[in-house]
C-alpha cells in the first residue's frame, strides 16, 4: 500500500493539472492578465500554507537562513518562468496540444539528473538505453507536434467562426510550441532543484510555502510593470474569482505538494514520467468544452511523445527491478554469513 501511495499521489496530480490548464484559459478569456492571474494563485496558496507548513513541521523546522533562502527563490524563479511561459502558452494553443507537449518534462529531466549525476547511465544495460532512446523520441514528437500541422482532424461542429479560429490556431501553434518548450525546461530544472533543495531541507510543506511566496512576489513586480490597466487586477466577474480559487488552493497548494511529496519519496524522473496521463483528459475537455482543434501533426506528434514517454518509464522500471533485486541479495548473503555454524 505504501508503494501505491506516490502512484495516486501523481495520477490526482496531473488530474488537477489539467483543470488547472482549463481554469487559466477561463479566466484570461475574461480579460484577466495570465501575470496577476499567477500572483492571485500563489498568494492565495502561500496564506494557505504559512500556519499549515509551520504546525505540521514544527518538530524538523530547519534554520531558515540566507542561504536556504537563496535555494528558495532560485526554486521559485524557475517555477515563476515555467508559469508565465506555460500560461502565455496555454492562452494561445488548444488543451490537448499544451498537454502533449508537457510531456518533453520527462526527457528533459532526465537530461538534467544526468549531469547533476542523479541517475546513473550505463549504456551497456538495457534501462539506460530505454530511457536515453525515449527522451530523444520525445523530442522528436515534439517538433512534429510544434513544426507540422496537417489537416484538422477533430473540432466542434457547432462552433461559430470555425475558419477563422482554424487559421488563428494555426499561426500560434508554432509560437505556443516553442513557448511551451521553454516551460518543459524551466519545469524540469525546477524539479531537479526541488530534489537537491529536499536533501538540505526536508520539510515539504516549507519548500512550497517559500515557493508560493517568491512566485508571487516576482509577479506582482512584473504586473505592476506590464500592467497598466487596473481592470485586469479585478476578480470579477464570478468566474475569475472561482478560477483563481481553484489554482490558488488546489493548483498551487495541493498540486505542488504533491509533487514534492513524491519527489522525496521516489525521485524526479519518478515525478517526471506521470505528465503524459493528461493528454486523452485535456483532449476531450479541450475539443468538448472549448471549442479547441486537433490537427493531425498535434495528433502524431502527441503518440510520438508518449511511446517515448513509455520507453523512458519501462527504462525507470527495470532500473528499479534491478535496484531491488540487489538489495534482496545483500539480505540473503547478510543473513547467511551471521548464521551460526552447527
């Protein structure tokens, strides 16, 4: 049951994940700046955490000093991009375009556990080979997906002005993507230094909490600069508010302890490998709901990213395999040297 824990923790996440993608393309289609709508979500999410991460770790509070300070805000200024690129992104591609091209994560992150030797590469067996030939496919998918459009292959028929939405989607797809990729490397930088910050600083909850908070210092330093309009600061109408409500609460406090849950409890590759679970949800909502397209270089390009999403997890699993299998030999050979003689 323990094993299943960071499995459910990961599939509520990427669930909330995209009604979060959802919730963003709500409320900037009312008029609300993607900057403030980021600030309201992690404000929102740091009062929420200031007495929750205190009480719950105040028994391993670590020292809060300059330094892990700095560790802090370097997290959060990753996070702040991932955002601000991703809902720049979100506003001007379909649902489920956004959620395929989130899958690049995985790849990317195991990109940077490399080179910060987090995972260990062996090109002699066969998990590391898995996984270096599905980030390379991922990043094949993706510029199919980015670079390629093809015919429109799904869309509501009901939905007014259809051409010029078609060629609308079609201009910013190739924005979007590369948009969309600078979130996919922002993200996966921002989970390789979650799990270095882990090791120094154990506590979760205070990881997001100092997260939540320098996010939304830095955008409404932004705001203030790009925003001169002071309707898009305005939670109203309704929807605004209940969006906002939703990623402030169960976005940004809910979604990012998730994850940095089952960061601590089964590493960044482990977190990275759950993304592509929200591209058949998203897809629907995003074609049922929203009136979104689907070409056929978003279709192909979204199989392309998951078979390499796959290879990279089959690779992870039998790492694992091999992990434990040595560990139950180190057992049984343990066990028969302190046996006694008879």
């Amino acid at each position: 049951m323990e094993d299943a824990l960071p499995i459910l923790g990961m599939l509520c996440a990427q669930l909330i994940q995209v009604g979060l993608i959802v919730a963003i393309k709500e409320a900037t289609s009312t008029g609300m700046s993607k900057f403030t709508f980021i600030f309201y979500s992690n404000a929102l999410a740091a009062l929420v955490l200031l007495p929750t991460s205190f009480v719950v770790h105040r028994s391993n509070r670590p020292p809060i000093t300059f330094s892990l300070l700095c560790k802090f805000f370097l997290l959060a200024l990753f996070g702040c991009v991932a955002q601000i690129t991703g809902n720049a992104a979100i506003q001007i591609t379909p649902v489920s375009f956004t959620s395929a091209m989130l899958n690049l994560i995985p790849g990317f992150t195991f990109i940077l556990a490399v080179i910060f030797r987090m995972e260990e590469v062996d090109y002699r067996s066969s998990s590391t080979l898995a996984k270096s030939i599905g980030t390379l496919v991922s990043i094949i998918g993706a510029l199919i997906a980015t670079l390629y459009k093809g015919p429109s292959i799904l869309m509501t028929p009901s939905h007014s002005n259809m051409l010029h939405q078609l060629l609308t989607q079609q201009s910013n797809l190739v924005v979007g993507g590369l948009l969309l990729i600078i979130d996919c490397l922002a993200s996966s930088a921002f989970i390789i230094a979650q799990a270095l910050l882990l090791k120094k600083c154990g506590a979760e909850l205070i990881i997001v909490f100092f997260y939540c908070f320098f996010v939304a210092i830095m955008c409404a330093l932004f705001s203030l600069v790009v925003e001169r309009d002071l309707a898009a600061w305005s939670l109203l109408p309704t929807a605004r508010l209940l969006n906002v409500l939703y990623s402030g609460l169960i976005g940004s406090a809910t979604q990012v302890s998730l994850d940095v849950w089952c960061l601590h409890k089964r590493g960044p590759l482990f977190v990275a490998v759950f993304h592509p679970l929200g591209i058949v949800v998203s897809a629907a909502i995003g074609i049922t709901f929203l009136g979104d397209i689907m070409y056929l270089g978003s279709l192909v390009g979204s199989i392309v990213i998951v078979i390499g999403f796959y290879s990279v997890m089959w690779g992870k699993a039998q790492e694992r395999k091999v992990v434990v299998g040595n560990e139950i030999s180190s057992l049984q050979s343990t066990s028969e040297e302190e046996a006694p003689l008879l």
